[in-house]
C-alpha cells in the first residue's frame, strides 16, 4: 500500500496525476470508492482544514472516520509508536497524523501495513502543496513555466513547495531573512536536480514578474516565540510585494492567517487572493490522495 509522507517519494506522473485527478473529481460526480473502509485520524496538533476536509472527503466517499485528538494521543507517549501501529492495522483500513516529529510518521509506517497519510508535520505538509497546486492551475493553467515567490519562514509548508518544485521543475524564489533557511539537505537534494531554487534577502526582487505569491504564519505550530518576529517584518507581503509580481499574480496562504503580520489585511481580501479557493481544494485533493494511497480503481 503506498503511503502518502512527502511529495519527494512520488514520482512526476503520480503527482500531476493526483492533482488531474482533484481538478477531475471537484467538477463530477466520483464513485464511493471508500464504502465500508475505516479511516483512523490522529491529530496531536489543531485543525480546522485538514481535520474537515478530511472527514467530510471521507464521508462523502462512503468512509467512516474515528479521530484521535491531541487529549487521547501523543504518538509514542502511551505505548509504543510500533505498538499503536500494529493494533490499528487490526480495525482500520488507512491512518491520517498530525504530530510533531515527522520521525514519528515515518517510524509509523515503517510498521504499518496500512497506507499513512502526512497531515501536517514539524517538517513537511504535503496534502496543503497538492491542494495548492490544483488552485494554481485552476486559476493560471499549467503549471509549466510558472515561477512561485514565498515569503517568510522556511518551514513544513515550504518544505513541500520545495519538493514540488523540484518534481515538476517551476521555479521557486525563495525570500527569507537572513539567518532563516530551508532544510539544509533538501537545498542540496533539489540543487543536484533544479537549479531553480533561490533564496533572496531583499523581499522587492523575490516577487518580480511571479505568477503566485505565497505567505504562512511567521510561527508554526509549537514553534511560538522561537524567533523574534520582528526580522520578518520586510516580508510580509502586502501591496508593494504584489505590485512587484505579474498583473495576473494570484496570492495564496494555506491559513490560518494573521492578518497585518505575514500578510497585509489588504492583499488577504483582496481581488488577487485566492485563499478560499485553496481552503476548498483540501477536499478534492485529498480525495485524489486517498485513491493513490488506497490504489483504487
Ligand atoms: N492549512 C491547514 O492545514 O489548516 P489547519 O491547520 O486548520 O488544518
Ligand atoms: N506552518 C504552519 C501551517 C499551518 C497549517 C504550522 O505548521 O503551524
């Protein structure tokens, strides 16, 4: 059973499959390929999006969920990582996490028969970058010569754009403050395959001439007050940012935002921001991973 941890184990036809498949299914009817399967969520972080959009997916596909939140499990706390994995390969058919240390999923399922889906670690954030994907081609088409601009902290969500970038080779313009950098191993990994990939301190030349501006919160989960927020003050994106990118440039932002902080009240509600649009696409793209991971036909 494939398992769905980061976008790096997927080959590019299994990726534009996947999101072919979201643009596919969010404008047809599907069939209930998840009928009588049991999905077990387990949550050690908060969620509104992805706990939803999962449960909802799951349920509109025939599927039942049984969700663990951060009160019953912290992965590895009561019992053994190898322990839980096995006893739930007894009742269930597919098992969704949200924790802390992406060595606990991938621990998970190393032992697990089951397929494991990454619904947000402390490293990557793979479902919210193919959601994301799909909104980009919704709005801009193909995602063929489109260069990315990303604003801010070099965290789990920028992770997978990384990743994504170097499968489907677009660029990737990296702005961050001095001091903040991307996973040092993934840097080396995608520059021996794209050289696309830059990092830039002055916020202006990040956006020239993109087609899709991205921001996250400057605090991550369980990283709060790690940094002083004041060196990310030059790279919130606001109106002098988007005047920089393309006429067309869409914003996106995986949310929850923070209004005036990464990001300008003005660009969030404004004509070039497609938040909700991404928000929606978490259903259809996780739809898609699902079929991947549960290798439907
Ligand atoms: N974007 C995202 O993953 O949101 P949640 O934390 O609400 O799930
Ligand atoms: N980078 C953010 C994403 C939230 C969806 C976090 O990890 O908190």
């Amino acid at each position: 059973m494939p398992n769905f941890i980061d976008l790096k184990d997927l080959s590019k036809d299994q990726l534009l499959d996947i999101i072919s498949l979201s643009i596919k299914w969010k404008n047809q009817e599907h069939s209930k390929f998840m009928t009588d399967k049991h999905v077990v969520l387990i949550f050690e972080k908060p969620s509104l999006r992805t706990r939803i959009s999962f449960e909802v997916g799951i349920n509109q596909l025939g599927g039942m969920t049984y969700l663990l939140n951060e009160k019953e499990m912290q992965l590895g706390e009561r019992e053994t990582i190898e322990d839980t994995a096995r006893v739930l390969e007894r009742y269930a058919d597919m098992v969704v996490i949200r924790c802390f240390g992406h060595d606990q999923i991938k621990k998970f399922s190393k032992v697990s028969n089951l397929p494991v889906i990454n619904a947000l670690t402390d490293f990557s954030h793979p479902c919210q970058v193919v959601a994301d994907l799909v909104t980009i081609k919704e709005h801009l088409g193909d995602l063929k010569n489109k260069k990315i601009a990303w604003f801010g902290d070099c965290n789990n969500v920028l992770q997978s754009w990384i990743e994504a970038s170097v499968i489907l080779d677009f660029e990737l313009n990296i702005g961050c403050p001095k001091g903040i950098i991307p996973n040092l191993n993934t840097i080396s990994w995608a520059n021996k395959i794209n050289k696309k990939i830059k990092i830039n301190h002055n916020p202006l030349q990040v956006s020239e001439g993109a087609d899709c501006v991205i921001t996250d919160t400057w605090q991550s989960m369980g990283d709060e007050g790690s940094v002083s927020e004041e060196i990310y003050l030059p790279f919130q994106v606001n109106k002098n940012i988007m005047r920089q990118a393309k006429d067309n440039a869409i914003f996106m932002h995986c949310l929850p935002a923070y209004r005036d902080k990464e990001v300008s009240s003005e660009v969030l509600e404004g004509k070039q921001s497609v938040v909700f649009d991404e928000a929606e696409n978490r259903l259809h793209a996780q739809k898609a991973i699902m079929h991947f991971c549960l290798n439907s036909n």
